[in-house]
C-alpha cells in the first residue's frame, strides 16, 4: 500500500509542477503596455506620412530630387530603427503599443520597400499576431501584397494600386486569381476591390487636382458597383 500511495503521491507531484510550468509561462508572454515606444512611432509615424504625401508648406520649396532624397532618408533611417524595434519585441502588436502603436510600426513597415527582406520577415511575426487578435488582419493584408510585388509574386489582395494618369482611374497592380477577389478581401475585413478602387482613384485626384485639371479632367473616372 505505501508503495502505491507513494506512486500516486509522486504523479500529483509531477501534474502540479507541469501546472505551474504552465502557469509560469502564461505570466511570462504577458506583454506590459509601452507607453514610450508608442510616443516614439507616432512622432516617427508624423514624419513619415509627410513624406508619403506630396510635399507641403516648406517642402513645396524642394526640388524634385531633393524630395526624393528627403523621401529616401526618411524611410531608411525609420527602416533601421523600426528593425531594431522588431528584434526586441517582434511585431509590435496592440498589447505593446495599443491599436495606433501597432497600425504605426506596420505602416511604416509597408515603406521599408527598398528592403523587402525585412518586410518579409515581419510579415511573418505579423501573422501570428494577427491570428492571436493582436494585429489588425486588413493591415496584414495590405503588408502581404506589398511584399510579393517586392519580391516579384502577384499580390493576393489587390490592395497595391497604380493609375491611368489619363483618366485618374486606379487599377490593381500585378493580381493572382481575380475572379475570387472579393472572397479573398472580405476574409480580411476589407471591402469590394471596387468600392477601394474607386477611393483610391478620388484621393489620387484630390492629391494631384492641379495637374489633372490642367488636362481637363475634372473628376477621376470610377468603376461601377452594386452599392
């Protein structure tokens, strides 16, 4: 009898040491709000939209290369801190960052296209937040087409446009399997490849009206939908 009880004695040992292992590690993937590290990718992210822009107030003074120049720096020099950023934490999800944090460290990832080798491998990290409820899947969806144009694939997603500067209409650029589009989008949260198309093409329009009514266009054409 002693050497059973000793047996089951032993198992409820082992059953709660494993338990507390778990416990252990519950704690430890834990992630403490970083409050500094949000500061720090909306001050970047302010920077980087004025570049994503065509220029305004004192950079309208800018010649085209010296733009492109100030372009250029500003995404690289946000790519090699963004990639030490990531090295640290991995993909800065909602948990670190908060929901604006998180959206800042992706976008300015989705500028880093001169290397798309760290796009790829946040991507990656991105995904696995996202199927935790930690990263926003349309946002996902958006890095997705962005690198396999980058590394020479169709995009998935359509959600990378260029456009008819003869008419101000966006288009999708290189696109796998356009018949099931829509499916693949809605997946994600985003809407009908038409509806996004047709604010892209407005927005484009709004940012370059004055060339577009100089060649007396005055509105972008759009694509028909069923809403």
């Amino acid at each position: 009898m002693n050497k059973i009880y000793r047996i089951v004695f032993i198992g409820i040992l082992i059953i709660g040491c494993k338990q507390k292992d778990a416990d252990k590690k519950v704690i430890e993937e834990k992630v403490e709000f970083n409050q500094g590290l949000a500061d720090e990718l909306k001050k970047m992210a302010e920077i980087d939209q004025i570049a994503a822009y065509i220029p305004q107030g004192e950079y309208k003074k800018l010649s085209k290369d010296a733009w492109n120049s100030f372009k250029d720096s500003v995404y690289t020099t946000h790519q090699k801190r963004l990639s030490k950023i990531f090295k640290e934490n991995g993909f800065v999800g909602i948990d670190l960052a908060g929901d604006e944090g998180s959206m800042n460290f992706w976008l300015m990832v989705q500028h880093s296209d001169h290397n798309p080798d760290f796009q790829k491998e946040v991507l990656e990290k991105m995904k696995i937040e996202v199927n935790k409820g930690n990263a926003d899947a349309s946002n996902y969806g958006l890095l997705v087409d962005r690198v396999k144009l980058n590394t020479g694939q169709a995009q998935v997603y359509g959600t990378q446009v260029t456009y008819n500067m003869h008419t101000g209409q966006a288009y999708p650029k290189k696109l796998a399997d356009s018949i099931t589009i829509n499916e693949r989008r809605k997946s994600i949260g985003l809407e009908p490849l038409e509806i996004y198309l047709n604010d892209m093409s407005k927005m484009h329009f709004l940012m370059n009206k004055e060339g577009y009514i100089k060649k007396g266009i005055t509105e972008p054409k759009l694509y028909k939908t069923e809403h």
